[in-house]
C-alpha cells in the first residue's frame, strides 16, 4: 500500500471496529503489501485493510466461511461482528480472529502436506467461480513483456522470463490431470502456527489447476509427504512459480521490501533450475 494511504487505512479500520462496539486503542501494523494487515487491540481482532478498487474481499470472506464450516484449516472471521465487508473512506475493511503465533513449535514437512491435503479435500468439494491458474500465469507473462511496467527488467531477463511463463504454462496447462480448487499461493507466509495446528490464510489468490501448482509454493520437503504428487508435474511447476513472482518484483510499482534483491536471486535460481 502507498505510504500516503497507510494513516487513512489505519483510520479506516479502527473506526470500522469501533462501530461496531468494539475497543479499539491502538492499532500494530503486522503486514502491509497490497493490502494493509492490522492488529487491532485491546479487543484483539486482525484487521485487513485495502483500497475498494484493488479488493476481492467479498469472495474472500465467502470461500472463509464455507470452508470453516467443512473443518477445513482456514484462519477464522472475527466472532464478535457480523461476517461481512465494511467500506469506509475508500477502503474496504475485513475483520479476522487474531491467532497469536506459536514461535516454539516447528512446522514440519509432514504437518504442512497434511494441512494442504485437508485444505484442497475441503477445496474439491466447493463450485466457485474462479480463474485458471493459467489466467494467473498470462498476466505475470503480461508484466514481463510491458517494458513501461518493468522498466529495469534487462532484455536477457525479460526473455528468459517472458520464454518461461510462456512455454511451462503451456505444456502444464496441456496435460490434462486431474485439476481443482486451489489456495493459489500457500507458501509459509500464509500459514499460520497457532495452538490448534496450521492455519492457512489470504484466500483472495485462488484459482483452479492441479494441486501440484500449489505444492511448488511450499517447501521441497512438503511435496514429499502429499500424496499421489505427478513429480514431473511438480517439478515444472517449481519453475513456473518462481517464474511469476520473480515477474511482479520487477513491477515499477511493486512494493515488497527488497523486492528488487529478491528478484534478481531468483533469477539466477530459474537459470540454474532451467539448466538442469
């Protein structure tokens, strides 16, 4: 999010809250990306703060909901209020249950392939408009070869990224497998630790293909305890998923910190992968 409109979004949260009948007196940023991440306290309620524009918190909180309910490991709404999105000054507000993070325990290969199997059983069981993970791939491609968008992307990097996205989304897309339901982007970021085990959150990615798209997101260890994996499958995918995030670091206007270091180790981690 623009550091202009963090003071705004941070505003439109806690006064969203604060209607609501809850106590708000300070408000700690946790995450702040696309969209802001709040921790609202003393009430203790995770905000998720975007510009109305930029949202798809609606289908969020849908998918949220219906998943909870068939057991699934998704981060719970907030109790206390109403499940629904709150628009307040340009932004779009969603209020969350705080899980307080469980530093001490190690997540381990076999507890997160559990978890994401549990996720896409709950996941195959729900008929919900959403796009191709080839769609995804398409607009990452997209960026790449919009040299006003990746203006210090180099001529090699933009080809050996733009011949990547193109080809490996093509022949994964072609092969025909089994294809379903997906998180989009289950990496360790958006899995939380909490007392009741693995959580995953941020479902606004989700898109439909084979598991073994989202499994290129976790940990290598991970893809070895997922049952029923296609190994060739998931290898392609290793390379197309580092592909489309190295993409959006080159992005003029995107703003993860160190954004630019992370994408130029990327790609010499694609070069090295394609050269095996």
């Amino acid at each position: 999010m623009q550091a202009s409109e963090v003071p705004r979004a941070v505003a439109a949260a806690r006064s969203t809250a604060s209607s609501l009948g809850l106590t708000v007196d300070d408000a700690l940023v946790l995450h702040d990306s696309n969209k802001l991440t709040l921790r609202l306290l003393p009430c203790d309620v995770l905000a998720r703060v975007a510009p109305v524009a930029q949202q798809v918190a609606r289908f969020e909180i849908e998918l949220a909901q219906r998943l909870a309910e068939s057991g699934c490991p998704v981060a719970a709404l907030e109790p206390r209020v109403e499940p629904r999105v709150h628009e307040r000054d340009g932004f779009v507000v969603t209020l969350w249950t705080y899980h307080e993070p469980v530093t001490s325990r190690e997540v381990s290969p076999a507890d997160y392939a559990h978890a994401l199997e549990r996720l896409h059983a709950g996941m195959r069981k729900l008929d919900v408009p959403t796009p191709h993970f080839t769609d995804r791939v398409e607009q990452a491609r997209q960026l790449v070869a919009d040299r006003d968008r990746t203006p210090a992307l180099a001529d090699a990097d933009r080809e050996l990224l733009g011949d990547t996205l193109r080809s490996l989304g093509r022949v994964i897309g072609e092969r025909g497998g089994a294809e379903q339901l997906l998180h989009g982007e289950p990496h360790p970021g958006n899995v939380l630790t909490t007392e009741n085990g693995l959580v995953f959150i941020d479902l606004e990615t989700c898109c439909r293909g084979p598991v073994e798209f989202d499994l290129a997101h976790t940990p290598e260890e991970v893809g070895e305890h997922y049952p029923d994996v296609d190994q060739d499958v998931l290898r392609e995918c290793r390379i197309l998923v580092p592909a489309m995030v190295t993409a959006w670091r080159w992005d003029r206007d995107d703003q993860l910190p160190d954004g630019r270091r992370l994408g130029t180790e990327w790609l010499g981690r694609i070069r090295a992968a394609l050269d095996r």
